[in-house]
C-alpha cells in the first residue's frame, strides 16, 4: 500500500512538472510576425486554445452519441470532471465508440494542427489547444493504471472515459487503448515542440525522429530513430 502510494505521489509530481514546462514558453513574451504580444494576451489566447480543445473532446462524445442515436445525459461535475454525461447505449459497441471517441477526436485534432501549414504553431492559443490535446491522454491513461480518480469501476457502473472502454469491453481493449492514446500524445508532443521557437537546436534537427507504428495483433509501438 506504501508503494501504490509513492507512486501515485510522484506521478502526480510529474505531472504538474510536465505542465508547468508546457505552461512557462505560453507566459513570456512573444514577436509573432514583427508583433509583440503581452503576458495577458498570451494567457488569454492559451486559456482559450485548452478551453476549445476541452470541448472538441466532449464534442466527440456527443457527435458519436447523435450518429448512433444515443441519450446522453449531461451534468457538471466536479474540479476532477467539469462535465460528465451518462449515456443510454443500446449495445456494446456504442457505448464502446462513445466512451472513446474524446480521446480520438483529440488525436485528430492533434494531428490537423500539426499537418497544417498555414497554422503559426507559437501562436499561445495553438500552445493551449496542443498542450491540452497532448496533456489530458497521458493524465488519463495514468490515472487508469495507477491513480484512480477520474478512472472508476463500480460493480455494476463505471466513471471516466477509459473505464468506460474497459466497462463495454475488456481490461485488455482499455490498456490497449489508453497506451496507444498516450502513445500518439506522446508523439504529438514530441513533434509540437521541434515547432517552438524556443525549442533548443538539437531538438529542431531532423537526424532523429519519433513515431507510433500500429500492431497487426493489436495496440501500437512507440519508435525512435537515430542518425549516427
């Protein structure tokens, strides 16, 4: 028990270290094409780019739940969960697609952001969208495996998205699902920073590189490459 407890400590920690990280390049000043952009301003504009990314990801929930005509039912939560929403699924695999349709729309949209050419990744409301899209997979999956705040099962119900996948599924199809979320995150993230312009030299160098690979068997691998 001592060690389950450490453990959710220093996750915790990391997390917050992790944020921070992501948080400090959003609160300095910025020259964005010739202009400079205030501390204000910046924390304004990333706010917004977390809030619009919070909703693209209950976006999908309710956009899976309208094309397969599921009630979905909403509330406001708590600091853990503002909002939460029990649905009316009429099978297995509809409760399956509502419950992991947040964390996917936020991979593609995660994904869009980064393909697109015409988006100024420096921007503070690109940080926030990104920082949230690349944040909340990986807090979810290590809230499932190790913390268990968000992430609940009961005996005949469950609380958060990837107890949900487990609920209308398995443990095996959520543990594969919560890696490869925070896999692509992970990847994501890794990308999303060779865009900064405060991002070191090293990082910006194409001599090495990150991916996901999906598995025939099922799930993802994480891969680096490195050019000697």
């Amino acid at each position: 028990m001592r060690t389950l407890i450490g453990t959710e400590k220093r996750l915790r920690y990391v997390m917050v270290i992790l944020s921070v990280l992501v948080l400090i390049p959003s609160t300095a000043l910025y020259v964005n094409a010739g202009e400079t952009v205030d501390t204000c301003a910046s924390l304004c504009k990333f706010a917004g780019g977390i809030a619009t990314a919070f909703m693209i990801h209950e976006g999908g929930h309710a956009a899976v739940a309208a094309l397969t005509g599921t009630k979905l039912d909403w509330s406001i939560g708590d600091s853990n969960q503002p909002m939460k929403f029990n649905e009316y699924a009429k099978s297995d695999a509809i409760g399956l697609a509502i419950n992991s349709a947040g964390l996917i729309t936020q991979a593609i949209a995660g994904e869009i952001i980064l393909q697109s050419e015409d988006i100024d990744m420096n921007s503070a409301f690109w940080r926030g969208m990104m920082a949230w899209n690349i944040i909340n997979p990986i807090s979810y999956a290590l809230d499932y495996w190790f913390i268990h705040r968000t992430n609940k099962m009961y005996s005949a119900s469950y609380e958060g998205d990837i107890s949900g996948i487990e609920y209308y599924s398995n443990k095996e199809t959520a543990n594969a699902f919560a890696f490869s979320i925070s896999a692509i995150a992970l990847v994501h993230g890794y990308r999303f920073l060779k865009t900064q312009s405060w991002a070191p030299d090293w990082l910006k160098s194409t001599s090495h590189n990150m991916t996901v690979q999906p598995l025939s068997s099922g799930g993802a691998l994480l891969a680096c490459r490195f050019d000697f």
